[in-house]
C-alpha cells in the first residue's frame, strides 16, 4: 500500500453534532502523521470511521486509489487497518491473552490458552510493552490496560496503524519504546496515524502534522512548527499558559495524614503529609504507584489500616466520603467516567448531584427544577462549558467538557481543600490551561490543593511544594524546580 | 417402601425432573453468555414438546417426533433472534411474546388438529439400561436407567462447557456477550454469533420440550408449567456455567422429587412452597452472596452499531 485517502467525510451525531464536516486526509506509507485538534474536534470520529467502526454518512475511502467499502471493522481488518482505541476496546472479564488474540486465534478450534499466552508474553516482551498474558483485564490498572491494547493493534500487524492517544497513560520510558516501534513500522514501509494531546511528542514522533478544528481540517504543518502556534491553530486564538503566580500567604495547616496505610495494589504504607492553605501541593509518580490508593484514602471512600487522616486541624474519629465532603474536602477524580460523572444524566443533574439539598433546590423530596436549571446556566457559563443545553446528557459531552462539569461542581461547592487526581488527564491544551486556572484561582483564594498527577510538566508547573510517591511510599520531597531529583525519585532511584 | 427403595425411585426422580431444567438451562447459558437474555425457555419448551407430539403422531416414530421437536423449537428461537439481535426489541418483552405466543399457538394448533379426532397415540421414549452399569445396587437401577434424552442432557453439559470456555468459537461467544462493540471491533460477526447462540438454545429447548412430553406421551395445555422459568433461575444460580446448570437442576429436581416422595409416603406437606424452592433459592443465592453469581455484562442489551 503507497497511501490512504480519506476524501470528504461527513458525519453527524443525533441531534446536531457535526464531528466530521468534509474532511480530507490522505495518510501515506512509510511516515507518522499526527493529528491533533482542542477535544471534540472530530480525532477520533474520523480514525474510526477510517477503522471501520463507524459508517460515514458522505465520503470516500481510496486505498492506492481503489474505493474501500468498510462496513465493519472486520473489513478494514481485511484491509490491514488497525487502531488502537482511545476507549479500550477490551472485553474486560477475558484475560490478556484471550484480547490480544481475539478474533486471530490460529488454527484450530480448540484454544491452546497455555501456548497462546506464552506467545502473547513473547510477542509483548519483543515490542517492550511487557503485559501479563494470563491476568483478567478488569484486574488492571489502566496503564496496564492501555499497553494491552497497543500490543494487540501490534499483534494483529496492520499496514495502516492508527493510535488515538496511546501516550496518555504510559509512563515515560513506555513511550519511548512505543515511538521506537512507531519509527521501526514507518521505516518498514507501513504508515502510521498518531493521536495526542501532548505536543511536544508530536513534534518528537511526526513527519507531518495535520489539524482539526470542528470537524474540518484547518492546516498543515511540518512537525518543527513552534508549539505555541499548533496550539493557537487548534483552538483558532493564542493560548495562555497560566502559572503560578508567587506569593500567596501560606494559611494554616488544611490536610494531615500521619503514617497513612491503606489496602491497594499498591496500597499506602505509612504515608505522611501536610497540607497548607493557600498551596498547591503535587503528588508526582509513575502511574500505579500508590496513586489511586491516596485519592480515595483523601476522599474517604478506601479505608485506612493504620494511621490518621486530619482536615482544618482536627483529627477525623469516622472517616466516611460524606464526613469529609461536609468538611470542606473535594475531589476530582483521576476515573471521571466512573467516579465522576452520571454519564446518561443531564448536565444541570451533574452539576448539582451533590449540593441539592444544600442550595435549597430540593423540598420535601421534590426538586426546584427550574432554579436548579438556573443555577446550573450560571455554572456553565462561569466555568465555559460548552454544551447544547444543561438539558443535554453529560456522557455526550467532550472529554475536555465532562471534565469541566465535575470541577465547576466541586469547586461550587466551596471546599477548603482540592484534591485534583489526573485533572488533565486526555484533555486539549485549551481545557487544561483553563483547569489550570481554576486549581490556581483556589489557590489563590487561601485554597489548599492536592494534586496527584502522573505528568511531571505539570507538576513542576502548578505545585508549591512536591512529594514523590514510589511503591506507595513517599520516598522524598523537592522543590518545583528539582525536575531532575523528582525524576529520579520516580524512578524509585535514592536522591 | 422400602429404605433402599425409597432413595432408588428418589434419585430416579431427581434425575427424570432435572432433565428438561439442564435443557432449558443449557440453552439459556448459550443464549446469555452470547448477550441475549433469554426469557423464552418456557414458550420454546412448550413448542418442544408440542412439536415432539405432532410430530411423533405424523410419523408414528420417535425421531419423528424429536426432529420436529428440535426443527419448532427452533423456528421460535428464530423469532426471539430476529426481535432481540435485528429489531433490537427490548429483550424481557421479546422474551415475553414469545412464551405467550407459544401458549397460545400449540392450544390452537392442538385443537384445530386434534380437536376432534381426539388424541392420537405417540411413540414414547421407555427407560434405556445401560448394560452392567444399571445392575449396581440401589443407584445403578436409578442412575442408568433412564430416558435416551436424559443420557444426553447431562452428557451434554461438560460437552457445552467445554465448548463455551475452551474453544475458539465459546470465546467469541464470551466475547460478544461482555462487550459486544469491542468484539465488532476485532472483528467478529456480532450478529451472527448471537443469532446463532439463540439458534442453539432453541436445539436444546426443543430436546428439553420432547423429554417432557415422552413422560407422559399425551399433550396438554401448557404442560410445561413453569419448568422453563426454574430453568432460567438455574441459568442464574448457576452463574451462568454448565456446570452450574447442572448443580442447579439437580437441586431443584431434587426438592421436587423430595415433596413426591413426602406426598406418596402419605406425609401432608405444602406443595406451593416446595414449587417456589427454586426461585427461594436463586433470590438467596443473588442477594446471599453478592459478587457470587454475575451475569455476561452485555446481557439483555440489544447491540447498534453507529
Ligand atoms: N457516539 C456518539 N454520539 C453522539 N455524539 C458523539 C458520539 N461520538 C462522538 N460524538 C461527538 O462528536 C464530536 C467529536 O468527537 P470525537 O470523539 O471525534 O472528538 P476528539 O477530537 O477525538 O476529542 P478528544 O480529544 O476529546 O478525544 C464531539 O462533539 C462528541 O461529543
Ligand atoms: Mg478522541
């Protein structure tokens, strides 16, 4: 295959999204195009109708100038057209082994489950994206999940390889062997779309880039273009990157945990930290290395097995997610689909799930509705998320704008304390900046945050003070600007 | 009786009542596992065994009978596959029509051929000994001595565990009945699994529907009488295995056995409460044991693609 050319794709969702508007594209053997664009620009609608999994409503598909009829994934398997999906497309009570294989079984009716996970660990060893062929997939964390999933994209061997953002969750080093493999499969000849939302990958892994904007293809670019001008091209205005403006006056103590342990894989062990008002303090590490396991100990939804949680100075006795919310602490969960919002519920529901009762919106078990809406207008106007009405269901929103709806809601709410865990995690450069803002603005204001985040970037960026967390212990901390040494204490190396 | 003939005609009995629930369980296992909830056992028992009916008196033998046993079954199952996999009907009210309609149709179809004529005579299906083995004492008279259609039943539950959770084709089973979007999207023929793990429950309700009528060799009105809904509670109980299945049918059958035995040794017990063992049980062993028992996530949830 010399390329692949997408002409004038349209698709519309019900009631009146247009993701795709006439785009064109044409995706050429032997190099690495990326494709970027602000969430909700159309990214992965175009790549999955490419992959087979939605159907255009308009548009031509041409392979080397033949017409493509995909009208299943199959056929675009057929066609040696492969994605790895942003939304796993993993069954998650079958194991490794049984999703990578799916469907490219071999000969035989009968599974040979032993040789096949043994060839799958092999394979995912060759690729250094190592996976455990004979876990349950539902047992994994998700970075674990996102390096099946690109192990069976890789598995299946495809001409065209589309990865809609496979870097979002693997940790450094797994990103520089996944663009080893990238730069391997364009010199073999095959030609490969890549999807992020971190630019500075984009500039390292493409040969050119191309840029959404609402569904239509708005530039060009060659892969040294300044990333503050992919940026203003992907949101149509220049972006500014907010920063932390220097002093605020450091308040009282707002958050202690003394020799925290929890259960987890890895759970905390012996965890201590403090919190000010007034502060952003981040918590850095490689993703599974106790992360989770914080969040929901701060949120009060994982026990703890030994060791005191404190908020505003007094030592919690009954550690429940209700005592704690009503003392002033939030969270912005790192699982936003799971822990965050009720994805078929309307986006005024989602705004006020918590705080009905509070607000006065609720009587007698009857709901205010039409103030309730107001308030929730006035959030979404305040905190710029873009959606049809607060009438629409949140799971139709963009990821940038769900993510939106469950920070206007929490922040509403007036907490002392923010623990944000992944706040950015899969958004545009546009959303995160205003995320950003809004956990500085807290700040600002004598606000305490936690910020658990697996993006070095943006921890040096936000936080006042670093811990490190490794194998579920903080093994150091460090100034912002100690890049080096907060690496190496990731990397579970003694500073 | 006697003690040892009292747990010979006891297992016998479990044995006999647990034939057409490992069926009707059986194919609700295939249906389910594929993401079709299959609330149609009863009405696709019931054609079963009307059909076994017509089809013996036609042709005066019994593989008349179980061909076209198996051949109506099926052609409801078809039904049920068309309104859940094409019309993406909502399953529980598929399900529904569909027994209702079987109701209906084999009580019209049994009087507008039979209504005056009166009952033909149908070939049935004695009790098979399998040689030297029925001759152990006690439980050789009991365990094999019995109906062709049992033998098959539970020789067909290690048969269809085997190869729901070790062959390629079970996987792809499993596969779509999880999640039936990523299954598409490697690949597979979502629909034409699901047709046809439906097709397959149809084969073995049209078993299971012929056992019941060869135990009496005459048809009635609704003679199933609820068997295809305890099968559906083994379905769950059983968590959704063969083996489960298996486990179930044997407990359930073994409680009814268990009230007849009561009941003939003259012992007065409360026969509806022994009729709602099945559905006490399986609500205790859904609520009992949260976590235990977990349906194929995409159960009862038609597929679009988009
Ligand atoms: N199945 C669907 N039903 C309705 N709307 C949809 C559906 N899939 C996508 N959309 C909408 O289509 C638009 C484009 O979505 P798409 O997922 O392609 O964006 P994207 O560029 O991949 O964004 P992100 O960077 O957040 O992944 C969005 O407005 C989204 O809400
Ligand atoms: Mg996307």
């Amino acid at each position: 295959m010399r390329e692949l050319q997408l002409i004038d794709i349209d698709k519309r969702f019900p009631p009146n999204v247009q993701a795709c508007a006439g785009v064109s594209l044409t995706i050429r053997a032997g190099e690495v195009l990326a494709l970027l664009g602000e969430n909700g620009a159309g990214k992965t609608t175009l790549m999955r109708i490419a992959s087979g999994v939605t159907r255009p409503d308009r548009g031509l598909i041409l392979r080397d100038g033949e017409p493509l009829t995909l009208g299943s994934p199959r056929d675009a398997i057929g066609h040696g057209i492969g994605m790895v999906h942003q939304h796993f497309m993993l069954i998650p009570r079958l194991s490794v082994a049984e999703n990578v294989v799916l469907g490219f079984e071999g000969e035989g009716r009968v599974l040979d489950r032993v040789r096949l996970s043994r060839e799958v660990e092999h394979f995912s060893e060759k690729v250094g994206l190592r996976v455990d062929a004979r876990r349950r997939v539902d047992e994994l964390a998700v970075g674990e999940q996102q390096r099946v999933e690109i192990v069976r994209a890789l598995y299946r061997g495809a001409e065209v390889l589309i990865l809609d953002e496979p870097t979002a969750v693997l940790t450094p080093t797994e990103t520089d062997g996944l663009f080893r493999v990238v730069r391997e499969m364009a010199a073999a000849g095959k030609a490969v779309v890549f999807i992020s939302h971190k630019l500075h990958e984009v500039s390292q892994i493409a040969d050119r880039v191309v840029i959404l904007r609402n569904g239509e293809v708005v530039a060009e670019r060659p892969p040294t273009t300044p990333l503050g001008e992919l940026a203003a091209l992907m949101v149509g205005r220049p972006v500014e990157v907010p920063s932390r403006s220097e002093a605020v006056a450091r308040g009282q103590v707002a958050l202690e945990l003394s020799g925290a342990s929890s259960s987890g894989a890895p759970g905390l062990s012996e965890v201590s930290m403090v919190v000010g008002e007034g502060e952003i303090v981040g918590i850095a590490g490689v993703d599974g290395n106790g992360q989770v396991a914080l969040e929901e100990v701060l949120a009060g939804v994982r026990p703890l097995s030994s060791g005191t949680l404190a908020l505003g100075g007094s030592r919690l006795e009954r550690v429940s997610p209700e005592a704690i919310r009503r003392l002033g602490l939030v969270r912005i969960p790192s699982e936003r689909h799971r822990d965050g919002v009720v994805a078929p519920a309307s986006v005024w529901e989602n705004l006020l799930l918590f705080d009905l009762h509070r607000l006065g919106f609720a009587r007698h078990g009857a709901l205010r509705v039409r103030a309730a809406r107001r308030r929730a207008e006035q959030l979404v106007a305040q905190y710029g998320i873009r959606c049809g009405s607060v009438d629409q269901s949140v799971g139709e929103l963009s990821g940038g704008n769900q993510q939106k709806v469950v920070i206007a809601r929490e922040l509403a709410a007036e907490p002392s304390v923010v623990v944000a865990a992944q706040p950015t995690r899969g958004l545009d450069v546009g959303a995160t900046a205003g995320v950003h803002e809004s956990l500085l603005d807290h700040r600002a204001r004598g606000g305490a945050v936690v910020l658990i985040s697996a993006d070095l970037d943006e921890i040096c960026q936000l936080s006042d003070r670093v811990y490190v967390l490794y194998e579920g212990r903080v093994t150091g901390t460090a100034g912002p600007d100690e890049r080096e040494r907060i690496g190496r204490l990731m990397a579970g190396v003694a500073a | 009786m006697s003690a040892e003939a009292v747990v010979t005609s006891g297992i016998a009995t479990t044995l006999e009542l647990s034939t057409p629930i490992v069926f009707g369980g059986l194919g609700g296992v295939l249906s389910e596992r594929s993401g079709v909830l299959n609330i149609a056992l009863e009405g696709m028992l019931l054609i079963g065994a009307f059909g076994y009916f017509a089809g013996a008196a036609a042709t005066g033998s019994v593989f008349g009978g179980l061909a076209v046993a198996v051949a109506s079954a099926t052609a409801s199952a078809l039904l049920l596959a068309w309104l859940a996999v094409h019309a993406g009907a909502d399953q529980v009210i598929a399900g529904m029509a569909v027994n209702l309609l079987a109701s209906g149709l084999t009580d019209f179809l049994y009087q507008a051929i039979y209504g005056f004529a009166g009952t033909p005579p149908v070939p049935g299906m004695g009790a098979v000994g399998i040689p030297l083995l029925d001759r152990i004492p006690v439980v050789g008279a009991s365990l094999f001595e019995q109906s062709l259609l049992t033998y098959v039943a539970f020789l067909a539950v290690p048969a269809v565990s085997f190869w729901l959770f070790r062959t390629r084709a079970g996987l792809h089973v499993l596969a779509v009945g999880e999640r039936p979007e990523a299954a598409d999207a490697a690949g597979l023929g979502v629909f034409k699994i699901r047709y046809l793990a439906v097709l397959a429950s149809g084969v073995a309700c049209g078993l299971g529907g012929a056992f019941i009528l060869t135990q009496v060799n005459s048809f009635s009105s609704d003679m199933t009488a609820g068997v295809g809904y305890i099968a559906l509670a083994a379905v769950i109980f059983g968590n959704w295995r063969p083996r489960g299945v298996l486990v179930a049918a044997l407990l359930f059958g073994a409680f009814e056995a268990l009230q007849s035995i009561l009941q003939s040794l003259g012992l007065s017990v409360p026969y509806d409460l022994f009729l709602a063992v099945p559905y006490l049980v399986t609500i205790v062993a859904v609520s009992g044991f949260v976590g235990r028992v977990r349906a194929p996530q995409a159960d009862g949830i038609p597929y679009v693609r988009n």
